[in-house]
C-alpha cells in the first residue's frame, strides 16, 4: 500500500466536509488521492506528488499537479473554502503556505486546517517536516490575519480507521474525541 492509498477518505470524514456547504467552491490544498471532491459540486484539488494527481485524476477527480509551496495558479478570493488537510507539516514554510490561501480565499471565506498533534503522533510520518501544537497552529494563522474560530485536535490513534468502519458514522463519536485529548 502507497503513501496515497493510506491518505484515502478518513472514516469520519464528517470532520471536514461539515464546515463547507455542498455548492460551496472548495480548494483542497495538498489534496493526495482528492477524495473530498465526491462531497462538494465545485472542487478543486492540488498536490505536488504525481502519483496522487494521477491515482485521481485516474478517478476522475479535479486534481492539479502545483507545488503548494509556491504561488499557486489561481486569481485572487477565487474560492469560498479552503482545506488544508494535513499538509502544513508537510511543507517547507507553512507562513507562505498560509499567506497564499488567504489570497485565494474569498470574503467571508472559512478555512480549515489540521496537522496531527505535536505531543502524538507527528513522527509516525516520514514525510513530516514539522510538529504543531493547538497553540502554534492558532497562532500561525491568526498571524497571517485569520480570525481564528476554534482549534482542536483529530484523533489519529491507533484503529481509529477500524473502528469507523465499524460504527458507520460520519462523524467520530465524542468518547474517540475525548481519547485523543489524553496526554501518552
């Protein structure tokens, strides 16, 4: 199994999609296999490694090949939404990556970010380049001047994925949230 395939739809996929409407105008920044484009109308996806662009474009998905860590070929406020869904650990300066989706964002327009928990399991990942706590996250984008509404953490624990398929939810169950909460 590739790098892609294990970064396909979380079980709770509920945690994302529900602060964007279904026609809102979405760009998924660092996009891998592009699976939230089967739950919005006007999606668009990018990532930087051509395996995940090919596996979905493969599926039909609107996915670009671009380097998020460069300006990204779009005009200004063209999107409502933008998802930055674990890629900010990911890049080599999360500041630009940040400046450029306020750029593109419309508005009036919501972002939501996430990056697995400095205290967890950020280092699991090779590829991770950088750890975020609540805080640094927080601050990261209110800097850029965001509003920030609220930050939390997503429950990455070992057999989150099996136990998702198992209760059928779209969205995590608040004890799976409580957990993740625990200091290891």
């Amino acid at each position: 199994m590739g790098y892609v395939d294990w970064h396909d739809q979380p079980g709770y996929f509920r945690d994302v999609t529900r602060h964007f409407r279904a026609d809102a105008k979405v760009l998924d920044v660092g996009c891998g296999s592009g699976w939230l484009s089967e739950h919005f109308e006007h999606y668009t996806g990018v990532d930087s490694q051509p395996e995940a662009v090919a596996a979905a474009q493969g599926r039909d998905r609107n996915v670009l090949q671009a380097d998020v860590d460069e300006p990204l070929p779009f005009d200004d406020a063209s999107f409502e939404g933008v998802i930055l869904k674990d890629v900010l650990e990911h890049v080599r300066d999360p500041v630009s990556v940040v400046r450029e989706v306020l750029r593109l964002l419309e508005p009036g327009g919501r972002v939501f970010a996430s990056s697995p928990d400095a205290q967890r399991w950020v280092w699991d990942d090779y590829t991770h380049r950088r750890p975020f706590t609540r805080k640094s996250l927080r601050l990261l984008f209110a800097d850029q001047g965001f509003e920030v509404e609220r930050v939390g953490h997503e429950s990455v624990m070992p057999g989150i994925g099996i136990v998702s398929r198992h209760t059928r939810r779209k969205r995590r169950p608040r004890t799976l949230g409580a957990l993740a909460r625990l200091p290891i």
